[in-house]
C-alpha cells in the first residue's frame, strides 16, 4: 500500500477516535448532571413525628389515591407521619419477606394476594384483634361484611384489616342484547339460561373463529360456591377438592367449553387482551364479549375510558340447585409484620382507612378508588350514597357483598398449593385432557400427597 | 518479599471481586448445601430433616416433568442452535459487499434483552392475531396455538431459541478466520470440493469451538429460566415446566427453600456429569492443534 494512503488512512483513524472519545464523555458528562439532577430521596414533611413505613402495590391512578389518603391521615393528627412506599407487585412479597427475614420490616403492608394463612402460620403478622378491647372486637366480628372477616382471620385471630372487598358479578351490553332481539331488561335468573343466552349472543367468522363471546363461564374457584360447593369442609376445618357440588361445577364449566369448542375458546382468549390495571382495551369495551364476569373496580375504569358505553351489571345467576348470591372473593388488606418499630400508629392508620370511627371518611376514600367497603355505615353514608347515583352499576356489587355465600380461598398455610392444584384441576377439564372427574379426583390425590408431605416435615 | 508485595496489590485489586463472590456466591452456595437437609422457609430458623427432601423429590411428579422437560430443551435447542450457528457462520464467511451489515444484522438479537424478546414472542406467537399464524393463514394454513398449545409450547421455545443464535454465530465466525488458508489451498490442488472441504477441513479445525459452544449450550439449557417465566409460566399443563422454574417456584412461591436448595444441588451434580461425559467425549472429536 502507497506509504500516503497509509498516512491518509491513519490520519482518519485518529480523527474517528477522537469523535469517539468526545462522544463518550459528552455522554458521561450528561449522565453524571442527570445523576446530579435527579431528586433526591423524599424529605420528611413532619420529621418531629413518630415514622409509620407504608408498603403498598398500587401504581399509577391508584397511586394517586393512596398518596391522597396518606395525606389526608398525615393533616388530620399530630403524632404519627405515614410513609408510603409503592413496591412492584410481582416482587411485593419476596421484598416483604427478606425485610422480615432481615429484621426491618416496614410498619404496615397493604395486600392483596392470598398470604395471611401462611405468613400468620409462619408467626410473620401480628394479630391485630390485640389492638381492640374485647368489646371493640366483639362488634367488629358482629358488624363488618362477612367476607371481610373471612378475609383476615386465621384461626379465630384478625391478621388482616380489609379495607375493601372484590366482588364479581356479570357485566352486559345491552346493544348486543338488542341486536340478537332480546331484552336487555330480562336478565336471567339461572346460569343456563344465562349460558344459552350467551350462545345467542356469540359471533363467528365464516371460517369458525369466535369473533364475540357471548358468554363464557369459567374459573372453578368462582364457580364452585355457586354450585354450593368449595374448597374448604368447615365442619372438618380442612381444605377440600373432590366433592360432589365442586363436581357439578367443573362439569358444567366443561360441557359449555366442550360446546365452544375447547381450541377455539383458547385460540379466542389468547388474541384478547385483557385490559388488566385499567386500560381501556378491555375486551367488554371493544365489544370481544357480550357478557362477562369481572369486578366491580371495572365501573369506575368504565366511566373513565367509555363514558358512552351502555353496560349494565348483574349477579351472576345461580344453577337450579344452586346458590344466590355467591362466588369467590378477595380484598385489599392491611397486615402488621412482627418486628414493625411503630405497630401503633400502624394500627391508627388502618382504622383511619377502614372507616372505624368515621365511616364517612373512609366513604370518601372509597369513591376514589371505587372500591366496596369493609362495612354497612361506609356504604351508608352521604359520600358513598352519591357516588352510586352516579355510577348504578355499583350498586349489584354492593347488594352481593353481604351474601355469606362470597367466599374466600381456605385459609390453610399451604394456600397458594391449594390454589394452583385448583387452577390445574380446572386448566384439565376445560382443554378437554381429562374427564371432570378425573382431574378433581387427581387434584384431590395431590392435595392428599401435600397435605401427607406436611406431616412428614413436621408442618 | 517484592513478589509478595505484587501479588498482594493484585488481590487488593481484585478484592471487591473477591468480597462480592464470597458474599453472594461462595456463601449461598455452601447455605444451601446445609439447606438442603432442612426444612426452611426463609424467614424461620431451618430445621434439620435429614435427606427427607431428597426423598421427597424422587416422589415428586413434577420434579421428574420439569427434568424431563429441561432434558428434551437441552436435546433438541442445544443441537438446532449449534447447526445454525455453524451454517450462519459459513454463510457470513464469504467475502462479498456489504458483509459487515449482514454480521450486524444476525447478532443484533442476541443483544436485545431477553425480557423483551419474550414479550415480543408472545405477540408474534399469538395463534389469532400474530405473525407466524397470519404469513401461514396467507398460506392457507390454520396455524397451532402455539404457546397456548401443551403440544406446541415446547417447540415454540426452542425454535425462538434460534431467535439469540448471533452470539455463537460471532464465535463460529472468529473461529472460521483462526483456519490457515493454506489447508484450503492444499485442498483445492488435491481437487477437493466444497464439501469435502467443509467436511475434512472447517469442520474439524473448528471443532475446539462447536465444543465450547456445545458446553456452554449444555449449561444455559439445563438453567433455561426467563423466556419460560415470561411467556408461559410454566404452562399449558405444565409443558414448558423447566427445572431451573419449577426450583423458583419452590423457593419463592411456595417458600420451601430447604427442598429448592436440594433441587439446585441435584442440578449442580446433573450439570457437572453431563459436562464431565461431554469431556469424556473430547479427545475423539475435537481437533487439538497442540
């Protein structure tokens, strides 16, 4: 090679690093001003006050609402500053473990999932009856919904404060129902009908794909107690799978997904997205259902992202046989790990939220979230009152909530087990892989191995 | 006493290394050693049961699935991947215009996060509204449903395996510029042909990488975990299970730490023999210059 082109292209190279080099520390220089820049850890608005570290997983709107309640708490006393602290869900309880685990738990966790068996039976919550006198807690037993109680108690002890209750019952679209030449007004009183009012209501392409949903029953867990069935023998004190109500229940939910057709509901519920955290492609909005169970925190999404859709809301009908009124239920609640530095103003927290006291307050705080309350004088007051004129649809949820019939998942320690054989159980039936019977009869024979396995471990 | 002074201020150097792996790899790994013969659920002292986990995982079915599960990945991905790597190396080996965008372009995969490119899967596999089942709709095939599938879900994971084959494919490729050029000229002179060529004198010259990449390959099977976690949670009907996944959930979910650790360690014992039998392999098939 010419010995210039040589120098030429050696020239070029140093040029070329050294753009190099000055990009790369123009860069560095900018990510160490947006280090510089970026907010420090939130100051303490009441450093002269007793710290109350808040765990919860809300995120974005709901975020708001939390942040406004805390507030709210913060103005409304002068001894205790709650500190909230927003914490992925996924990892949520992992985080909340370790910080136990680590000896520095925060003062109060919000909590949704199902934990209170297990982290209660592993000696991790406190109970919070402690916190009320014997007459507080009598009339606390007496007064809030019954689900509520189910909720938090474990072994005649109140490990978590519901501060709202998750209710599910059938939204509809009257349009579709006005199109199929029904009416809307007459809705059905027993789940076949409501089954084969949905087979009216079901589109297809002409190649066979489901386009609409009419309906579709599913999730045994939901569907069990309706039939009358369960996963928990209260007279045993003891988790069951394999019974003659829970067998009725899967073998209805199988014989409507055989009549689908098994691939075509699991091809039809892939392609949805299911507008999970609020988001307006919920497949009801776009018309992908025409009836659908879902809960009642979908009003509020509702009259945020399709003001102009017309819905109704409805109870899920009971079977012949069956039960009003019934189905599954989970809520938000309030647990106090052992080994929280400030358990008292944990516990002021909580009540100031759940409306102890001041019912009306906490019927402010649950029109924001739109949320159901952990008791009668929330959903009585004005606040409260108001918000269901405005939004009629919450008012079936509200009229389930007191059902004894809404049931929790069992409260046993191996709770999340339990609930995956469920979802096993159910997940065979509804592809068509086994038989109802056999796969209830083979999740009955894992949770005998499981609960067999315990004993052998000591647990 | 200069040398101890050198190698002093090496590990010195080295130290917040060294601290780090004690602290978060040498510990755990002999905790859980100990763990495994205990009944422990993180947050509760560990209480010593003996080799009761052990036992209990010769009885679990789902032990045995997700083994199962981890084994028929590891048979069918590691070998694909290897295949295509090789094959996309040969191709990007040829010295023709614009070779370096063709280079860029393979390998970008491999550096897109795994998070995201699972993510992506899923919408590409959709079985109504994706794009492997839309191009095979235009093709007049109704498409599976893929990761929704018991049938498919495996295999939808190993062909997206092929999706990250860039970054053995670089490595092929840094091998394939290692062989003397002179072996191929030899051979042209001798009238070899292409494959010959390909199959008496790459092939064997590369063979110190298809071992290292087939090792390697090996290892990150037997610990496949993200792309399962993502898209299908160890579904449908637990045909996607994978060992490394089944051992989190243990842990994590069901918080059963004392039988997780027992499962890591039965992974470490698997992973050591399997890689020792590949070594075993070693002299017969993989050309040693030296």
């Amino acid at each position: 090679m010419p010995r210039e082109v040589q120098t030429v292209r050696s020239g070029w190279r140093r040029r070329a690093a050294a753009i190099a080099a000055g990009v790369l520390a123009a860069g560095l220089a900018l990510l160490l001003a947006a280090v510089c820049a970026a907010p420090g850890p939130r100051r303490r608005a009441h450093p002269d006050r007793i710290p109350v570290h808040f765990w919860h997983m809300w995120t974005a709107d709901w975020k708001a609402v939390v942040e406004r309640i805390v507030a709210e708490f913060n103005a409304s006393q002068t001894r205790y500053e709650v500190i909230p602290l927003s914490v992925p869900s996924a990892s949520a309880d992992s985080k909340f473990l370790l910080a136990v685990a680590g000896g520095a738990p925060p003062d109060l966790m919000a909590q949704w999932n199902q934990v209170i068996p297990a982290w209660a039976d592993s000696g991790l919550l406190m109970e919070l009856d402690q916190f009320m006198t014997p007459e507080e807690w009598t009339r606390f037993q007496a007064e809030v919904y019954p689900v509520a109680l189910k909720i938090g108690r474990y072994k005649g002890h109140l490990y978590g404060l519901c501060t709202a209750v998750s209710i599910w019952a059938c939204y509809y679209r009257p349009d579709h129902f006005r199109e199929a030449g029904l009416d809307p007004d007459a809705f059905p009183e027993t789940l076949e009908g409501l089954w084969a009012i949905g087979r009216t209501l079901e589109r297809r392409a002409e190649d066979g794909r489901l386009v609409r949903m009419g309906f579709l029953p599913q999730w045994l867990n939901m569907y069990a107690p309706i039939f009358g069935g369960g996963f928990w023998d209260e007279a045993a004190s003891r988790a069951v799978v394999d019974t003659p109500a829970n067998l009725r229940a899967l073998a209805f939910l199988a014989e409507c997904r055989k009549a689908l057709g098994f691939n075509e509901v699991v091809r039809f519920e892939s392609s949805l997205n299911q507008g999970q955290g609020g988001n307006v492609d919920w497949p009801f909005i776009s018309g992908r259902y025409s009836i659908v169970v879902d809960g009642q925190w979908r009003v509020e999404q509702l009259a945020r992202n399709a003001p102009d859709l017309e819905y109704r809301a409805a109870p899920i009908p009971p079977p012949t046989g069956g039960k009003r009124h019934a189905g599954w239920s989970n809520g938000n609640f309030m647990i106090i790990p052992k080994g929280a530095a400030h358990p008292e103003g944990a516990w002021e927290f909580a009540k100031f939220w759940a409306g102890w006291g001041d019912p009306a307050r906490a019927a402010e705080f649950c029109t924001w979230g739109g949320w159901l309350p952990l008791w009668p004088p929330v959903a009585e007051a004005p606040a409260y009152r108001a918000f269901l004129a405005k939004h009629p649809a919450f008012g079936t949820f509200l009229d389930v909530l007191p059902s004894e019939n809404i049931v929790p998942s069992p409260p046993v320690p191996y709770q999340v087990f339990l609930n995956d054989q469920i979802g096993r159980v159910d997940d065979y039936a509804m592809r068509g892989t086994k038989t109802p019977e056999a796969a209830l009869r083979g999740g009955q024979a894992e949770l005998n191995a499981e609960l067999a396995r315990r004993r052998r471990f000591g647990l | 006493m200069n040398a101890i002074r050198r190698h002093l201020a090496g590990y010195l150097f080295i130290s917040p290394w060294l601290a780090g792996f004690a602290v978060f790899t040498l510990l755990p790994f002999v905790a859980s050693f100990f763990l495994g013969f205990c009944r422990y659920n993180v947050v509760t002292p560990p209480v010593w049961v003996g080799t009761a986990n052990y036992e209990e995982l010769l009885r679990d079915p789902l032990f045995w699935r997700s083994l199962a599960n981890t084994l028929i990945y590891a048979g069918v991905a590691v070998p694909l991947g290897m295949a295509a790597g090789v094959g996309l190396a040969l191709l990007l080996n040829a010295e023709i215009r614009g070779m370096a965008v063709y280079r860029t372009v393979f390998f970008l995969p491999h550096i897109v996060p795994v998070v995201a490119t699972s993510v992506v899967f899923v919408w590409i596999l959709n079985p109504d509204i994706g794009l492997v089942n839309s191009l095979l709709r235009l093709a007049g095939i109704r498409g599976p449903a893929w990761l929704a599938d018991p049938n498919w879900a495996m295999t939808s994971l190993i062909f997206m395996s092929l999706w990250a084959v860039g970054g053995s494919m670089v490595i092929y490729l840094a091998g394939l510029k290692d062989i003397p050029v002179a072996l191929y000229e030899a051979a042209v002179v001798d009238g070899a042909g292409i494959w010959a060529r390909t199959r008496h004198i790459t092939l064997p010259m590369l063979s110190p990488v298809i071992f290292f990449n087939l090792v390697m390959g090996v290892i990150h099977s037997f610990q496949y975990f993200t792309q399962a976690y993502i898209m299908t949670q160890g579904g449908p009907q637990d045909a996607t299970l994978f060992y490394a996944l089944y051992l989190f959930y243990r842990a994590w979910r069901y918080l059963d730490m004392g039988y997780a650790s027992a499962m890591a360690w039965v992974l470490f014992v698997l992973i050591m023999l399997v890689t020792a039998a590949l070594f075993r392999t070693h002299k017969r098939w993989v050309y040693d210059a030296a």
